[in-house]
C-alpha cells in the first residue's frame, strides 16, 4: 500500500476509533481517501486503503506502552500486527544496546565504532537501538513487505547518531554472511501451524545447527530466545557463551539474551579462541520495574554450592524476582542475603531478619497454618480474602482457591509451600513496605 500523508492522518485522525465499525464504512470511506490521495484505486481496492488503515491502528495501539518513541512518531509503518505484537519493547531494546555497546567498548560516545548485522530484522526495532554510535549497521529480513517498511522508517528516524542502515530482503541462510563486529538473530518463534515454540531447534533459523557459520563471521552473537526457553539447554547446546541476561518489564520475564563469542571485542587478541567453559559464564538479570530498575548478577559457579536449606519459617519471607526465579539464583540468594529456602524445590526463603535490598518481594509472616482437610473448610471464616500463591506445595493456586473458597485480593497474602522437615503449610503474610 502506497504510503501518503492523507493515509497517515487518515490512521492519526481515527487511532481511538473502533475498528471494527470502520471496516464496516470500509466503502465510505475508502472512495474519498482514495481521492484525497489521488490514488488510483476505486471499488474494491480502495477499501483495501481503509483496511491498511486499520491494520495500521491496530498495530499502533499494541505499541502504544511497549514503544513509546515509535508510537509517537505518525511517519513511522508499523509491520503489521504479528511484528508488532512480537517485536521488541523500547526498554529491551535499549538494553540490548548497552550489551554491544559494552562489548566492543565504546568509551567515547561520539566516535562511530563498531559493525552491526541483524539477520533477522523484523520490524528493525532491536538494530535501531542497537546500531546507535556504530559505524556500519544491516538489516536482513526475508519477508519483502517488512523490507519496504524498514526502507521507510530508517529513512523517518535518520539522525545523527545512527548509521545509514543496508537494507538487505532475502533469507539469512542463504544469503553470504557479512564479516562483522556482531552478529544479531531474534529466531521465530511459531511453528507452521501458528502454534508457539521455544525450543531452539523449533526456532526459525535453528541457531543451534547454524551457530558455526556465524561465528566464523563475527566476533560477537547475540541471540533473542524466548522466556520459556530451558537455560540449562542453551549452555549445552550453544559454543561460546561468555553471558546470558533474563529480562523483565514489570516482575514478567520478557525475553533470554545470550550473547557468543569467537574471539574479545576491542581487544588486541584478535585471533585468542574466546570459549569459557559453563561455569564462568555470567547470568545478567533484570527488571525493569514501574519505580526502580532490579539488577543481579551471578555467575553459574555460584550455583554450584549447595543451597541452605531447613530451620522452618522465620520472620520474614523472601520472594526472588522473576527473572532470578527463570535464572534459578537459588544458592547465589542464600550465600549473599544470608537467607535460606524453605526447601530445595520451594524456592522461597526465610529469615528472621528483613533485608530491604533483596531483589524481589518481601513479605512478613503472621502466622504458620498447618495443612489440612479440616483447616481447609474453616480457613474461609479466618480469611475471607486474600492473593494466594503455591510454590512445591500439593495444590496449585487455583485449586486452593476453590476448596477454601476465599476471595482474590486484598491486603492479605497466602502461600501454600512445603516447608523441609515439616512438610505442606500455609503462610499468612503481609507484605513490607516498599519491597
């Protein structure tokens, strides 16, 4: 579809509209816009101008809190509503730059260093942030209608501190491979069928059969995985991992970096085989919360410890972050924060004393319940509300709610969770403030 201003204050003129009414003025509306664009479609076509239009709103409004800058910018295509909804966030995309840009060690801002290719561009989202500063940036993408977009925005977003982007429309596997600084692949993540996937292999390109050629061409790979990705597989299956960054939006796990290397970046070694082996690599976990931003880092031998376990519940209880519960930081939370798991599979810890900087949520304990049948039927009249929550325990939190019939919310916080030595129990908890 032919970009014009008329269509573009066309989708800023009805982006709060209900779209399902436009498309039903699809007719009505199409014949002027088409005019006032002096476009030659009529009939038919020029209803296809107002589902554009819609695709476009639609588009924009699953941006709206995920890509503020973009949003906000009515020059901009988006691609559709699929690159939309799997796209990445501003937040994750800027973080994604400061990864790169600490790797090839970029201490002075303004000089241009650095090439960049990402093989699988999509919307350009994640290039775009991250090519900030480079010096050379590419964009490979094999889906033609995303290259003409990408074409397009480049060109609206030209600024000083970016690279012209080389726009390159074919698939990445069979394409020659660009001798670059990094690397950058954001796998699809949905089989033939629609249906999600997130296994590697299922991923298209398999990076896991494809990861030699790539490092053969760059110092740096950084790949995109999905939350529901098995850590401990990646550091099986991929060569060269010097990291991995568990990213959150709000306690919700986003997305898994892992970021390869064949050789330092910026460093004199240039020929050194860079392969650390699995228990130097560093876990980088973050959150980016609504008042504050979690960070963590770890490396694996951390976790090679054993993990405290046992002396019952204490005063207060300690829920990691998510993105430490996806990077399973278990050893590394007890050995800093002097905490212990209730058990080896709960995953939640106790202390007697409150640690305000722990990294999640902080919860005082008001009382221990014993599990059972019976207390099960009388719970109700203690509690007649609460925001329930199992971890380890012999009853998801759905089911709890159902055989207690308790109310969701309020101030009241109800765990179920097995405890070493004395087995399923209840927490009653409120939690602290400002944890």
């Amino acid at each position: 579809m032919e970009w014009t201003p008329v269509l573009r204050d066309f989708i800023q003129a009805h982006l709060n509209d209900d779209t399902a009414e436009l498309l039903l003025q699809a007719h009505a509306l199409g014949e002027p816009l088409a005019l006032r664009s002096h476009s030659r479609h009529a009939g038919d076509d020029s209803r296809e101008m107002v589902r554009f239009a819609v695709e476009q709103i639609e588009a924009r409004r699953r941006l709206k809190g995920k890509l503020p800058e973009w949003y906000a910018n009515p020059d901009l295509i988006m691609g559709g509503r699929v690159p939309a909804e799997q796209c990445s966030s501003e937040l994750t995309a800027r973080y994604k730059h400061d990864i790169v840009s600490k790797a090839i060690r970029m201490e002075d801002s303004t000089q241009r260093v650095g090439w960049i290719c990402d093989m699988t561009g999509g919307m350009g989202v994640d290039l775009w942030y991250m090519s900030e500063g480079m010096e050379r940036a590419i964009y490979t993408e094999r889906d033609e209608h995303l290259c003409e977009v990408a074409r397009h925005n480049f060109e609206v977003l030209k600024d000083g501190k970016h690279p012209e982007v080389e726009v390159r429309c074919g698939n990445g596997r069979e394409l020659p491979i660009p001798s670059v600084d990094i690397i950058y692949l954001d796998p699809a993540r949905r089989a033939g069928d629609g249906s999600r996937v997130y296994a590697m292999e299922d991923c298209e390109p398999n990076i896991v059969e494809w990861q030699d050629e790539l490092l053969k061409h760059a110092k740096m790979v950084l790949v995109k995985l999905s939350p529901m990705v098995d850590i401990k597989d990646v550091l099986r299956k991929l060569k060269g991992v010097t990291e991995v960054h568990v990213v959150g939006v709000k306690n919700e796990c986003k997305e898994v970096l892992v970021r390869q290397a064949s050789q330092p970046l910026g460093g004199e070694s240039e020929g050194e085989d860079y392969r650390s082996g699995n228990e130097d690599v560093r876990i980088c976990c973050v959150d980016f919360l609504t008042d504050r931003t979690m960070e963590y880092v770890f490396s694996l031998s951390d976790e090679m410890e054993i993990s405290l376990t046992g002396g019952g519940v204490k005063r207060y209880l300690y829920e990691p972050d998510v993105t430490l519960m996806k990077a399973a930081a278990f050893s590394s939370l007890c050995g800093r924060y002097s905490v212990q798991q209730l058990d080896v599979d709960t995953h939640l810890m106790t202390s007697d004393k409150w640690i305000p900087a722990f990294p999640g949520r902080v919860f005082e304990v008001e009382e221990q319940i014993p599990f059972s049948s019976k207390v099960l039927k009388r719970l109700k009249r203690d509690i007649p509300q609460a925001n329930i929550a199992t971890r380890n325990f012999v009853m998801t939190a759905d089911q709890l709610r159902q055989r207690t019939g308790i109310r969701d919310g309020g101030g009241v916080y109800l765990f179920g969770v097995k405890v070493k030595g004395e087995g399923d129990v209840l927490l009653k908890c409120r939690k602290m403030n400002g944890a």
